[in-house]
C-alpha cells in the first residue's frame, strides 16, 4: 500500500471519529465512506466508531510488512561490504584499460550497442529506473547521429522496463547473473555475449557505486577490434608508443578489446551489484521508518476509539440508571 | 614470434575467443592449488545465467549457461 494512500485512510478514520463524537449527522459520515473501501467495510451505516477489529488487523499487518523490511535491510547491509569490497578491488583491472585504449563515449561507429546493466530483483530504490533513463538519452543521441542500434540488456529490471518502448531494438536478454556471487567467469561469460554483438562500439551503462547512500549512473566505453584499430592509427590511443611482442596490431586489439570487454563487465556488475545494495539498504530504511509511522498513528486511532467507546457505554449506563431513578 | 604468441593463433583457429581462452586457462591453474587455498579458488569456477535472443521484439527460447565447480577428491 502506498503511503499517501494510508495516510489518507488514517485522516478518513479520524475525520469519521471526530464527527461521531460531536454527535455528527450519520450523512456526513456516509459521504467519508465512499473516499475509502477498506475501513469503510468496518464502518457501516449508523456506526459511530471506526471498528477495533480492523483497525488491530492493520495495525499487525502494518507491523509484519515492518518486520520483512527491517529484515531485507539487514540483509543488504550485511552484504554490502563485501560487495563493496570486491567492487573497488576491480576498479583496478579496468583503469589500465582506460589509461591504455582511452575512454571514447563519443567516438562516430556505424554501430552502437546498448548495454543497459539492471538488477534481477525490484525494491532497491531508483537505481534501475536511472540506467533506463540514462540508456534513454544514450538511444536518442545514437538516433540523432545515425547509428545503428541494438541493445544487450543485463538484468530483469531493465528488460521489464525497456521491453515496451523499444524492445524491437533488443538482441539478447541476459538475467539472473546475481543469483549467485559474482565471479569473473559470469561476468566473461556475458562479455562474451556483447562482444560478439559489438560491431563498433557498446556503451554499458551501470551504478557506480560512490558510498552506501550515493550512485552515479555511469557509461562505458567499449569500442570492437577494428573501432580499435582505427582509433590507434588516428593516434587516438596510446598503444602505438608502446613496443610489444606478439601477433600483429590487430590480433592484438581484438584480444585486448575482448578482455577490455569482461574487465569493464565484472567491474560494471560488481559496482551496480554494490549500488543495488546500497540502495536496498536505504529504501528498506525509509519503508521501516514509515511503517512505525503509520503503527504509531493506528495505534493512537486504536486507543482513542476504545476509550471513546468505552466512554459512550458508562452513559448509557448512567443515563439509563438516572431515568429509572426519576421514574420512581 | 614468442610461443605465447604462437599457441594464441592456434585457439583462434579453433574457434575460442580470448575470454574463453583466458578463462580455460584460469580454471587450470586455479585446480592446480592446494588445499586449502583450492576450495576457495574452486568456488569461482562458477557460471550463471539465462540468455534469451529476441528476434524483432520477441523473445525466442531461453538458454541458461550454467558451470558448477568440479568436486574436490578428498
């Protein structure tokens, strides 16, 4: 249920009490009815209270959705570090890439692949819906410049969010790599997949993980072989003022374009997989936060409506004990 | 020509990618540890995922790529 909606419930509930024990018309109470279908079942016509029973069903359902959430939010954080850990050990593998072959977002391909990186599993906060967002802009400016696109999607989350607006593009859907801890081999694996679909150049979109409450939506760049190839005979890359041993300058560049790919796609999934994290951890946060909240409010709305009661009853009893004393 | 460089033309030729190569080979040298290091490094053996190829939106059937790491003999 979401909060606003709650909320509203709450203010209905109270609105309903209070104009009962003013001795408010059971009209107005029926016109309040009709704002809310759940407590409205609990308050009939010609009822002056707002019943105990659904408000205390509410109140434990309100503190068991409390409880899972309290729970994923230990869970996240206890993954984290380790997560954390291994994300920012592999930075190291893909900066001597950047240092090496340069880092071209920019660079004019007749081919651009999309690889949009998302999480498998929803309640994370926004971080899937900023790689969309940002894959959105991406697929707009490849457009403007007339490259041709397809896209390798990376997680079910994006897959269910691009699907509808541009799953035409779509050339492989690769899911559930989180299922298990990340290790090289997947993470190859899958850049085995977008390397074979790279034919100019694929730009990964993933988290980057800066702490446990920040992420910044980042691009990488992968250019194929020969992209490579061109880009070191304009001097655009710095593999030239190196002497090397070894097949020639384009066996070699398809062979460093192909680790460059699995590099740059472990350190992609260990980052978003730490930014999933991050923001699971805060999201969870936040909805325990609002579910004490709303517990503390039913509770309030629990207590009021009993003493109201309770209050009603002791005059009833009064009045009616005083009237049988008058009538002696 | 170095021999490395001899022995990449030839896994080319035989169909792997540089990936593969370097992951086949990473796999031989993380079974050639001891224990109790092997146990550890065994555990990155592991492959998974789902891969669905579309076709002009549509999803076609999916293939799951799955490596579990080989059993240590005791």
């Amino acid at each position: 249920m979401s909060r606003n909606r709650a909320f509203r419930l709450l203010k209905d509930a109270r609105l309903r009490a209070s104009a009962t024990s003013v001795g408010g018309t059971s009209s107005r109470v029926g016109q309040t009815v009709t704002r809310s279908a759940d407590l409205a079942s609990a308050h009939p016509e010609g009822v002056r209270h707002v019943s105990l029973q659904i408000v205390q069903q509410r109140m434990k359902s309100v503190s068991n959705i409390q409880k899972i959430t309290k729970a994923m939010k230990m869970v996240a954080a206890s993954r984290l570090k380790p997560a954390q850990d291994k994300a920012i050990a592999s930075r190291g593998m893909v900066t001597p890439f950047y240092k090496l072959l340069g880092d071209l977002p920019g660079a004019e391909t007749a081919k651009t692949l999309m690889v949009p990186i998302s999480s498998d599993k929803g309640l994370c906060g926004g971080i899937n819906g900023n790689v969309v967002k940002v894959s959105n802009v991406l697929l707009e400016t490849a457009k403007d410049k007339e490259s041709e696109i397809s896209m390798d999607v990376i997680g079910d989350k994006a897959r269910g969010l691009m699907q509808r607006q541009v799953g035409e593009l779509f050339a492989n859907v690769l899911v559930d790599a989180t299922k298990q801890p990340l290790t090289f081999g997947t993470a190859s694996a899958l850049a085995e997949q977008v390397a074979k679909d790279n034919e100019g150049k694929a730009l990964i979109v993933y988290n980057r993980f800066v702490s446990a409450i920040s992420f910044k939506p980042t691009i990488a760049t992968v250019l194929s072989g020969e992209e490579y190839e061109k880009s070191a005979e304009n001097l655009e890359n710095k593999f030239d003022s190196y002497e090397v041993e070894g097949p020639d300058r384009g066996e070699f560049l398809l062979d460093l374009a192909e680790f460059k790919t699995g590099a740059v796609m472990y350190n992609a999934l260990a980052e978003n997989n730490t930014s999933e994290l991050g923001s699971r951890m805060q999201s969870m946060e936040s909805s325990s936060k609002n579910a004490s909240e709303m517990l503390q409010k039913l509770t309030l709305l629990y207590n009021r409506t009993r003493q109201a009661a309770i209050t009603t009853e002791l005059i009833e009893i009064i009045s009616g004990a005083s009237a049988l004393e008058d009538a002696k | 020509m170095s021999a490395a460089a001899n022995s990449a033309a030839y896994w080319r030729i035989a169909g792997m990618s540089y990936l593969k190569y370097a992951n086949a080979c990473a796999e031989i040298v993380r079974g050639a540890l001891k224990e109790p290091h092997l146990s550890k490094a065994r555990a990155r053996d592991a492959v998974y995922f789902k891969a669905t190829k579309y076709v002009k939106g549509s999803p076609e059937a999916a293939v799951i790529t799955e490596v579990i790491p080989a059993e240590i003999p005791k």
